[in-house]
C-alpha cells in the first residue's frame, strides 16, 4: 500500500534529528542527493525554508521548529493506521530490523528465520550483526527495531527484557596455572597482565569501579575491543582476558578458562527496543518470539 504520509516528510524529520543531510542518509540508507532534493521540494511547497544551511550541517528554521512536533505525530499515526490497515486480517505483515552480537548469530539466526518462514510468511527479517555498542547506536538513532545488548550492570530496575546472565570467567592459555581450576578468586587477578577492551566499554569501567571498592589492581597490558581479538592475544601469550563464556567457544582446545569467584561477576544479555522505530504487529510479534527462544538457545550455548 502507499504511505499514508509523503515520504518526503520522514526525511525532513530524519535530518532534523541528526542535523546533516549526509548522517539522515546514511541512517535512511539512501542516496544524499535524494534527501537533498526531498527538503527542496518541501521549502518549495511551503514557500519557505525549513533548515539554515551550515558549515556544520543544518539547523532548523524558526518555522522548521514549530512544525516538527506536528510532522512528528503525524508521522506516528499514519504508522499506526498503516500498520491497522496491513494487519487487519490479525497477520503480523512488514520489515523488521534486528541487531545481533555477532557471536550470537549463529545459535539465534537459523531457528528464528526457520520459525518466521512457516508461522509468519509476511514478515521480512533485515538482520545486522556488530558490538553491543554499535548496535546500541543504531536503535538510538532508530535504524533497526531492536537488537541483542550486553549490560554489565544491574538490571533489576530496568524496564528491558533480559535473556540470559552468564557469568564473568578469566580465559588463559591451556596448562596455565592462573586457570588450572574450576574458579579463581577475583582477588588473584592482582598483578596479571589482562587483555581489556579500551574505555568507555562497560567491562572496562566496571572492572575499575571494581578496582576501587576491592582494592585490586587490575593490569591492563593490551587493549582490544572485540572478544575474537581478545581471545587470539590469549592464544599468542599476550595475558589473559575476562568473558562471559557465553558466545566463545570455549571448548577450544588452545584455552582453558575459570569462573571468577568472590564476588561472583554476571553480564546481561538483553533484548532492546528502539523507540525511534514504528510499534507494529510484526515487530512486537517478532520481538515475542525472541524474548521466548533466544534465552533457551543461548543457554544451550553456555
């Protein structure tokens, strides 16, 4: 069916958020020039200018400002209505963009699609895969639905879905004394060479807060920001690393791994919603599904 609001408007909107008609591409995945000559025949059929153009970026004009609020709601209920009018018949109809840890992709990608071909055939899946970070970028800037988060701290107060919560382990060399048990004390990781993802990750910072209230002295000897990086330092002797478990493998015969005791250490998996993205049947039927098989499927994983 055809928009019932001019394309032309969520550009308008888009670039307003971002202030740059190169950010509103790239984040619409569409042509700059396209978005350049949408916001021209809108000021054209206006008869007024809706951005100052800046060295910068753009800027909303006065009247610019006084309108987004009213394209904005407009925008979400010709959303709505579509939405009703797609679904009527109670069929869950449309895209959906998902994010996923990439590790995460493998237990998660197959018996999702497989489930959606035979109970949802109307559902299209437009699937990414990246660093929690990265992906928590795009659902603040609403290109996907929603995505697979890592949390390290305590999620008891928020209002996100949690799937699974792995607990923290040290990864070393195999035959390596630091892991030669089942647990280490988190105080025997005093003085070892650690290979960290750089700041501001999560881990990073709560390893330092750690730090402080324990009195330990964590040695940061390499940075790397992925766990495949990570755990190929491990490999090479260049120290040890801190990970959940979860998602690498850790039957890799090169490795040997222990669970950080005293205190205990958990991560949260999380399954996140952006609030930038249309709320439709599809999305919430999808992010249904997820929130019921990715915990088992990733628990089969740990």
């Amino acid at each position: 069916m055809q928009p019932i609001l001019d394309p032309k408007w969520h550009h308008f909107i888009k670039v307003a958020k971002l202030g740059s008609l190169t950010h509103a591409a790239v984040a619409l995945d569409v042509p700059q020039s396209m978005i350049s000559r949408h916001i021209s025949q809108l000021e054209r059929d206006c008869g007024v200018r809706l951005f100052n153009r800046t060295g910068r970026g753009v800027t909303l004009t006065e009247f610019g400002r006084q309108i987004l609020p009213r394209i904005e709601a407009l925008a979400d209920s010709s959303e709505e209505i579509s939405d009703e009018i797609r679904t009527s018949g109670g069929v869950p109809i449309g895209e959906v963009r998902i994010g996923l840890l990439p590790s995460s992709v493998e237990p998660i990608v197959g018996p999702l699609f497989r489930v959606l071909r035979d109970r949802y055939p109307r559902i299209r899946l437009q699937i990414c895969d990246g660093s929690s970070a990265h992906l928590e970028e795009l659902i603040n800037e609403g290109r996907i639905d929603m995505a697979l988060l890592l949390r390290e701290a305590d999620m008891s107060n928020s209002d996100e879905t949690v799937l699974v919560q792995p607990k923290l382990m040290l990864v070393g060399r195999a035959g390596d004394p630091a892991v030669a048990h089942a647990t280490v004390e988190l105080s025997a990781l005093q003085g070892l060479p650690l290979v960290l993802p750089s700041r501001p990750h999560p881990l990073r910072m709560r390893l330092e807060k750690l730090s402080k209230s324990h009195g330990i002295n964590f040695d940061c000897a390499v940075e790397a920001d992925s766990i495949r990086l990570q755990w190929e330092i491990v490999a090479a002797g260049g120290g040890y690393a801190i990970t959940s478990g979860l998602f690498e493998h850790v039957n890799d015969p090169r490795f040997s791994v222990a669970r950080i005791v005293k205190p205990e250490l958990l991560r949260s998996v999380v399954l996140a919603s952006s609030l930038r993205r249309p709320n439709t049947l599809a999305t919430r039927t999808v992010q249904k599904l997820l929130a019921q098989e990715a915990p088992l499927l990733l628990k089969n994983r740990s």
